[in-house]
C-alpha cells in the first residue's frame, strides 16, 4: 500500500520510457521525484525548456547532469556558468569546449559566439579545477580565439597552463618565449621544450632559462631545432650539471666537435654510449675509446695516496684545475700531487705519466706540457718540483721557447702515448 501511494506521489520516481513524450516529461518533472529529474536532467530528448528549469534545480548533482547534457539549450549553458557548485561548472566547461567543433556552420555563428563567450568566462573561473578542465579540452583545439589560448597558457596554476603550453597550436614563438621568462608555474617552462615543434629562437630561450629539466626535455626532443651556438652554452653549462649529461649524450644530431666535448666530463659509461653511436667517424671513436681508458683510470681509488690528493681530486671535481694552479703545485715540491694534478688537468693516464717520471724523461715531460698547451715556464717548474736531477733538467730556450724542435716533441708525444 505504502509503495501505491510512493508511486503516485512521486517518491523515488520510476524509470522512463524509452521513448519519452511529452506528458510523461511533464508528469515526471511535475513529481518531483529526484531520481525522475535526475533521468529528464540527462536525457537528450527531455524537451529544451524542461532542461532550463532543471539547470535551476536545487540539488547539484541534477544541475550537474544538465550542464553535461549535449542537448541542454543555450540559455540554460549560460545560466550553469554563475552555478555556485564548482563541479557544475567543471562539467560545463569541459561540454562547450568539446562540442564546439559542431558549431562551425556558418548558420550556427551566433550560437558558436556565444558558445565562446562562456568559454572565456570559464577562463576567470576562480576555481582552478574549472579552468583546468577547461584547458584539458581545449589544449590542442585551433577552434578558439588565440586570446583565450594565452589566457590559459599564462594561468598561474600548474594544471591549468600546461596542456596548453604543450600542445596549443594558437601559441606563436613570442608567446611561448614571454611564458619562458615570466611563468612561475612549476614545469612550464619544460612543457614548452616538450611541444611537437621547437623553434631554434624557443630552444635559445629554453637553454637561457637554466631550467634543467626544460633543458634535459629540450635536448632528447627530436622535433627541437637548435643553433649550434644555443648547444655550446647549454654544454657550458652541463659541465658542472650533471643532469644534463645523460639528455646530451642522448641528443640524436650532435656535431662531432660536440660529441668531443661531451665525452670530456661525462662519465664512462655515458662515453661509452657515445661510442656506440653509429654516426662517427673512425677518428672521433677512437678519441672516445682513449677517453674510456683516461676515465678507467680516473676511476681507480685515490685513498693509498693520501690526503692531499683526495682533497685536490675533491677539488678539481668542483672547481677545475688551471695551469696556475698546478705551477703553484709543483713549487710545493710534492712529487705524488704534481702527477697526480698532471693526470688531472691533461686528462692523460696516470700509468703513462708515471713512464715519464720513473724514466726521469725531461724530454717526455716538456713534450707533456707542449702537447697540453702549456707555456715552456710551467714545464720548467714541473722539472725542478719532481727533482729531476739538475743536470738533465731541460731549460726554456731565450728565456720562454721550448728547447725541443716540434717534430722531436710530436716523436716524444707519440712514444710515450700521450694523445688524448
């Protein structure tokens, strides 16, 4: 008797036909029964005016069903912008935005005007999750006005910005580089390294920024077109970031004098992945094996040497090592530091400085520092600070020039192995 009496005044409602018409529409949302409305607030063929009235509907989860009905009239749409419940709008937003494309009949202009200009409402949303639906489904859209495509990608918020940013068709190079300088959303600027197509005045912006994780995007992007200069400042910069070193090794079109540089301060096994590049030359591999065999002994521990030299590898690894800097060394008279600083600073294998030193070679050792661009002075000082006997010492000639002729010094260099 209870559930007659339910039924007829409404209650909990009962399921529509399937083929609605519009009495029992009527009767439906005359009840007031919530699951009644809730099924006309969903139904694509719940006449147009029913659905206004239920976009007015006190519970939200109803008004919500309307403002993701496709069918739902214009004037309801726009009455759901200003709804109090923030997931009503949500779900809005995400409707327009995707039925937009199916308003671009030239019969249907006002419709799409007025279809956009909830979109941009939408945009001032204060709520973030209404504008990062927004931005969900509308990142790759070229159907919207440019200037809400800017709104979104220069929003504040993380979520909201970022789709665009990575997608957005409408954004042109001075936009995504005003992005670059003045968002302080996190990831933004790694989003716009990301995009299908990077140009080569982005990709200068990317690498100026000294966003990391931009510039790590950036380099593994096939698609991102870079200056040779942009690629020498971002190697500047990685050689004390080594968080770049894996995304430059990775880089799929480095040019040889770049693969070089690189193999100078990564890793080993990051050279070796160079050297399993298929693209260079027999020379360039064989500069890359040599750098293997430099970083294998590199690798080996330094403690049996003592405390000087693990400070000055400690050092080295922070700061550098300049031919100052090791003069200054070698007047200390410490024979163990000054080979050691001389691997360090030439990159040339401690076993074949240490050919040089036991043979007391003044000749290898001036070869040594003539290859490494060293002035005659400093090789001068490197022979007193290993005490080599004074008689075999080789002195600068007129006072600065090397004493050996070139050719004995490349004899001497390709004796002892020294290339590097």
């Amino acid at each position: 008797m209870f559930q007659s009496i339910k039924k007829i005044f409404g209650g909990s409602g009962h399921r529509l036909n399937e083929d609605l018409s519009y009495g029992e529409a009527f009767k439906a949302l005359e009840s007031q029964a919530k699951r009644s409305r809730a099924e006309l607030a969903e139904r694509i063929d719940t006449p147009p005016e029913m659905l206004y009235y239920l976009a007015s509907d006190e519970k939200a989860d109803i008004r919500k069903k309307v403002a993701q009905n496709a069918a739902t009239p214009m004037q309801a749409n726009e009455l759901l912008v200003e709804d109090p419940a923030d997931e009503v709008r949500t779900e809005l937003a995400r409707k327009i935005a995707r039925l937009l494309p199916d308003m671009q009949t030239q019969e249907r202009d006002v419709i799409r005007e007025r279809a956009l200009s909830m979109l941009q409402r939408l945009a001032d949303d204060k709520m973030t999750n209404v504008r990062a639906a927004l931005s969900d489904t509308l990142k790759d859209s070229d159907l919207i006005p440019r200037s809400l495509a800017q709104k979104l990608a220069k929003d504040g918020s993380s979520i909201v910005c970022l789709p665009v940013l990575e997608y957005s068709p409408l954004l042109s190079d001075d936009d995504l580089i005003e992005v670059i300088a003045g968002s302080t959303a996190e990831g933004a600027i790694e989003k716009v390294a990301r995009r299908e197509n990077v140009s080569p005045n982005v990709s200068e912006a990317v690498a100026a920024s000294l966003d990391v994780a931009a510039i790590a995007a950036l380099l593994v992007n096939k698609n991102a077109q870079m200056r040779e200069e942009t690629l020498d400042k971002i190697i500047d910069q990685a050689e004390t970031v080594e968080g770049l070193h894996q995304p430059l090794v990775l880089k799929s079109d480095l040019s040889l004098r770049a693969v070089r540089r690189i193999s100078s301060f990564v890793v080993r096994a990051l050279v070796e992945q160079l050297a399993e590049r298929n693209d260079l030359p027999p020379e360039v591999k064989n500069h890359l094996q040599k750098q293997i065999e430099f970083k294998l002994d590199e690798e080996t521990d330094v403690d049996h040497l003592g405390t000087d030299v693990k400070s000055l590898k400690k050092e080295f690894d922070k700061n550098g090592l300049t031919e100052e800097q090791l003069v200054q060394i070698a007047q200390k008279g410490n024979a163990t530091l000054i080979a050691y600083a001389l691997h360090l600073i030439t990159k040339i294998a401690e076993k074949k400085i240490a050919r040089i030193l036991e043979t007391e070679s003044a000749e290898g050792l001036v070869s040594l520092c003539w290859h490494a661009n060293f002035a005659m002075r400093s090789a001068h000082e490197l022979q007193k600070g290993l005490h080599f006997k004074a008689d075999k010492i080789l002195l600068p000639r007129a006072g600065f020039d090397f004493p050996l002729s070139e050719a004995d010094m490349k004899w001497q260099v390709e004796y002892f192995q020294l290339e590097t």
